[in-house]
C-alpha cells in the first residue's frame, strides 16, 4: 500500500523538522502511536494535474479531505462530499453543517500538525488565501495535496468538476456546475446588450477601499453587466480618497458589509447629491460572504448584483 | 527682528499648505470656488460640497493632528530632557492606540468611547514609563526613554496579537489606522477643543518648561514647583497625543522632527516653541496628507509612510549636523 507508506514517511519528516521540540533518542517512538492511526488507506488512486501544473496522484474514493478554505468547503458540500470532509479552517461558516466539523486552524496560516492529524486522504488547498508557503510545506512533507484555482466567475465551473472527480462525487459535481453555468448564462442572455452601467463596489468603509480589475469583484460586476469605475487602478484592492468616487460618478454604489452596518454605511454617502448613485437612490448593501468567496454561491451573488445594476432586466419573466 | 520675520513665514507656510491641501484633489476645485464658499456666495454646488464635506474637515482634521503630535513631541522632550522623545518613540501612540483596540473589541467603538480608550491607554503609558523609571529619584532622561522604547515594543506585540486572534471584522480598519488614516469621518469640535486647551496650559508653564531642560534641581533653585509642574506635562501631553490618535490614529515622526525643525530657527524659549510647533507641525501634516492623497491619485498613501519618509532623512541630517557644530 505506496499510500499508507507515504504519510508515514511524511509524518516522519514532519517530526524530523520539529525536532527541536522532542527528545532526539526518543524521537521515533513518537510515531508509533501515529503510524497506527494512518491504517485507513485506499486501493486505488487516480492521477489529476492541479493549478499548480503538479500530477498528484490520489486516491478514487477520498472518505477523509480537508479544505483550507471557505470556499472550498462549500464547494465540497455543494457537491454532496460534505460527509466526507473531516477538516475545514475557522473561517468555515456554510452551509450550518460545516460549522460542526473540526478545524485545522486559520485560512492564511493553517496548521500544518493539525491537518497532519486529520489523517486526510486529499487536502485541497487553494492560492487565493492560503499561504503559499504553507501550501509548498503540505507539499514537501508528501501529503496529497490538490491545489484548486480559478481565476475568473467563468471557471468557477469547471474547477467545480475538477473538484468533484478529486473527491470522487463526479455527478454531484456535475449538476452543481451545470445550474451554475446555468445561471451564469441566464445573467448574460438577460444584459445582453445593454449598456454597461458604472459601477461603484466597496470592499471596505475605513479607509475606503475598492477592487481594479485585478480583483475577482471586477470579473463579477463586469458579469453581471456593469462597469467597474477603478477598474485600471494598479492595485488589486486599492485604497481611495472620498473625492475620487465622486469624481468617478458612477451610477450604483454597491457596499459590502455585514448586514446590521448597512443602514450606517450608506448613510455617509447622502451629503454627496453630486453622485448620479446618490441622487438615483441606487446605493445596496451587499452581503460580502456571497460576493468575496469564489464558490457555489458567488453566482448568487452577480445575480444580485445584475439585479441592482440593470432592475429593468429582471423585470420580465425567466425564460426564452 | 528675525523673530518677526520667522513667525511671519511660519504663518505663511501654514496658509500656503491649508490653500494647496484644499486645492488639490480629484475632483477639480478652483480658488473661486472656496472664495465663493467662504463668501457665501452660490458658486459650483459640485465644488461647494467637495470642499465643505471632504477637503476642509480634512485638512482642518491634518492640521489639528498635527499641531498636537508637535507640541506633544516638544513636551516630552522637556520632561525627559531628550531630543529623540516623541509621542511615537515613547509608546504613548502605541498605548493610545492599544486603549483604543480595546474599546472597538469591547464593542463599544463610537468615537468618544474610543477616545477615551486612547486616553486611557496614553496615560497608562506614560504613568508606567515615570514610575518604573524612577523619576521621583530624579532618573537620567536616557532610562525614561528606554523605558518608553520598550513599551513601545510592547504596545506593537499586543497591536499584532489582538489582530491575530480576533475575528473582529472593525479590526482591519486598525490595521491601516496603525499608519495614520485621515480620512476618518467623526466630529472635530472635541478635538480642536482638546488642542486649544493644552496649548493654553503650555503656554501658562512657558518658563517653567524653559527651567526645567536645565534639570530639576535648577529649576527648583529658580521657584519652580517642579513636581506639580512635570505632573500637569504628562497629562497635557499624554491628552494631546490621546486625542490625536483617536482622531486619525498613529502617525510617527511629527512630534520628533517638528520641535527640532523650528530649534533652528534659533527659538529656544518654550512660550515660543510650543505655539510655533503647533503652527509648524500644522502646515507639515497638511502637506504630507496632501501628498499621500496626490501622489497616486485616486490610489491613497498612508500619511504615516510620508511623515517618515520626510521625517527619517531629515532627522538623521540633523544629528549629524549637530555632531559636526
């Protein structure tokens, strides 16, 4: 069983590393008890190319994964491989069942010895969060790592399959990306041809700060039929003055918050008449878990969006 | 005479940086239309509200701030005798801002909670630095400083805990309140309030401050009740550090190189000092906002990044001046 031997000589190499906190005679008694906990190992194992242009080979049927990130777990629940995750990181709040399942730590700085722990069949890691280095450092101790990413709404899809074949729920899989690209296609069939609206989105109140076109943000409003005021700026997620949104007039504000803040964070804009997006009274809160995470939901979230930007789209009934 | 010609210029450069800083911006604003605003008159409603809703509580807020980290800075440098003492180096910012962290944690982040708890954290600072340093002993303003430098220290290990352990959404903002935000949008009557009457106080102790950088001892010998004197110091200047950190968070280099800056210009009197610091450390921080606003436009610098690339170099400059004379 190459697989069993694999995380065995991981944890032999994550003990070698963290020998400065164990005994050095006694080092490998330490693993004993771990190596019988390693026993639950599969058969077979299928070969997938990750965002890291790695071959990773990987178990068929993964009963344990660990997800390093929000987005990632939702994914994994979307596609009904969520009683297979053993794992997830602090910041794993959806759906309700995720909150019950173990952590592993942070989403930036993840525990390497608690993922360790979990004894996973396959973590799926992300580089849109995770560090790289802790991701390089799951790598290096031989653990199956798979390394999702999507860089744009569109791929959101296909990484959704990708991810499906990885956790072995392929037709789980597949009917989530198809409603995705299902709705994705419906958004676009819908502003077709209109004008595309400037769009004004805060990702942060204190100090002002919004999203260029290096931003996953961007891809969404440019999606859902808008057009991004900041769009050029050189910074993913610049840092604005007051004056440059209202010299930008745009015509939707879109602020991300939390919900309860809403009501306070669009009341600072109301001395700005000057706005076109003032003035129209077109300013919305967004719920920022839909919009800032690259999963299931974030279709959700561009229709929402879509819906603010071009409403006279949305008012006809859904068909074609 | 010169001393004319120098509050003559001091005046002129706060006038010449409160006219750039409310100029220039992204929106395009013409000095007609702030003479049409200050006049009363109806100008370009686009410019009249750019101006009396962004550029001038902005400015008004930068020059404010500025003044009370300058005539802080030249405060602290009396009380430990030390030129390198200023808010920033002594940990009095970091308290500020720790006092601060607390409240918004606590939950309870309005503007005067989190002014409080800047105060709170200032003077906890500074009553910490006196007592562990000895100053009753009459302790070398060197261990005073090391005592501050490394609470300072301290106050950052907290700053970096409290962000890595809360969940705290209102805790990114702090991240960039650490390099001093301007932009913030609370009331500036309590803080102009607070300026004004630290600025009268100091004014009051001119001489005695005067007195006391020859020492305690020195200035006992001259009538000065010393103690009570250093008392009313460190809450004038803990008061003024406190509320300039709740109003635009933590912002280095005013309060060091702004006293120096105006020394000179051969003032050595604090009945002088302090009120051309205030005036100084004004048009400084408007400047240096107006550039972190400029610069990049629409991108925004921290102001903290622009104080100290301005104030490292020139610093440095001056101790090795002073090591030459």
């Amino acid at each position: 069983m190459p697989e069993m031997k694999s995380i065995r000589a991981a944890l032999r190499r994550f003990v070698r590393r963290s020998s400065p906190f164990f005994p050095g005679r006694f080092r490998h008694i330490l693993l004993l008890p771990v190596s019988f906990l390693v026993l639950g190992v599969h058969a077979h194992a299928g070969t997938f190319t990750d965002a890291l242009g790695r071959k990773v080979d990987l178990p068929d049927s993964p009963r344990r994964i660990v997800s390093l990130a929000p987005h990632l777990t939702e994914i994994l629940f979307a596609i009904g491989a969520g009683d297979s995750v053993v794992g997830v990181t602090s910041f794993c709040d959806y759906p309700e069942a995720a909150r019950r399942v173990p952590r592993i730590g942070g989403f930036s700085d993840p525990s390497i010895e608690l993922v360790l722990a979990a004894r996973p069949d396959v973590v799926i890691a992300t580089l849109v969060g995770n560090r790289r280095e802790s991701v390089e450092e799951l790598i290096r101790l031989g653990l199956p790592v798979y390394v999702s990413g999507a860089e744009a709404i569109g791929e959101i899809p296909r990484e959704v399959r990708r991810i499906g074949a990885v956790a072995g729920r392929a037709e789980g899989a597949e009917s989530a990306a198809r409603r995705m690209e299902g709705a994705l296609a419906e958004i676009a069939r819908r502003t077709a041809g209109r004008r595309r609206v400037a769009v004004y989105y805060q990702l942060w109140d204190q100090p002002l700060m919004t999203v260029s076109d290096g931003s996953f943000i961007h891809d969404a409003i440019r999606l859902a039929g808008g057009r991004n005021v900041f769009a050029g700026l050189s910074v993913a997620n610049p840092r604005v003055s007051l004056e440059a949104v209202a010299a930008a007039k745009p015509e939707v504000m879109i602020l991300s918050g939390m919900g309860k803040e809403g009501a306070g964070l669009a009341s600072r804009w109301s001395r700005f008449a000057m706005i076109p997006a003032v003035a129209g009274g077109r300013i919305h809160i967004m719920n920022s878990d839909l919009l800032h995470r690259p999963g299931p939901r974030v279709i959700e979230g561009v229709e929402q969006l879509s819906r603010w930007i071009h409403p006279d789209a949305f008012s006809e009934r859904p068909g074609r | 005479m010169s001393r004319i010609v120098f509050w003559i210029a001091a005046v002129l450069s706060l006038f010449v940086a409160v006219l750039s800083g409310t100029l220039a911006g992204s929106v395009p604003v013409g000095a007609e239309d702030l003479a049409a605003l200050l006049g009363g008159e109806s100008g370009d409603p686009v410019a009249a509200t750019i101006l009396r809703e962004v550029r001038l509580p902005r400015v008004a807020r930068a020059a404010l701030v500025g003044g009370m980290l300058s005539v802080a800075g030249a405060v602290f440098q009396v009380l430990l005798r030390n030129p390198l003492a200023d808010p920033y180096v002594l940990g009095v910012s970091g308290g500020a801002a720790v006092g601060a962290i607390a409240v918004v944690l606590a939950g309870a982040g309005s503007g005067w909670t989190m002014a409080g708890g800047s105060l709170a954290g200032a003077l906890f600072t500074v009553a910490v630095v006196f007592l562990l340093a000895g100053a009753r002993r009459g302790a070398g303003g060197d261990r005073l400083l090391l005592t501050g430098v490394v609470l300072a220290s301290f106050w950052g290990a907290l700053v970096a805990l409290f962000l890595s352990v809360s969940q705290n959404e209102r805790l990114r903002s702090v991240l960039f309140w650490l390099m001093g935000d301007l932009g913030q949008t609370g009331a500036l009557a309590g803080t102009a309030a607070a300026f004004v009457a630290g600025l009268a106080g100091l004014l009051v102790l001119g001489r005695s401050m005067d007195a006391l950088t020859y020492g305690d001892r020195h200035a006992m010998g001259l009538g000065v009740a010393v103690r009570e004197v250093r008392a009313v110091l460190y809450v004038a200047g803990s008061l003024l550090t406190a509320v300039a950190v709740s109003a635009a968070g933590t912002i280095g280099f005013v309060g060091l190189i702004v006293p120096h800056a105006v020394r000179l210009f051969g003032v050595r009197s604090h009945r002088e000092l302090v009120p051309a610091s205030a005036v100084a450390g004004a048009a400084f921080l408007v400047l240096a906002d107006t550039a972190a606003r400029t610069i990049m436009s629409p991108i925004e610098l921290p102001v903290g990044v622009v104080t100290a690339f301005l104030g490292a170099p020139f610093f440095l400059w001056l101790l090795r001046r002073e090591k030459k004379s």
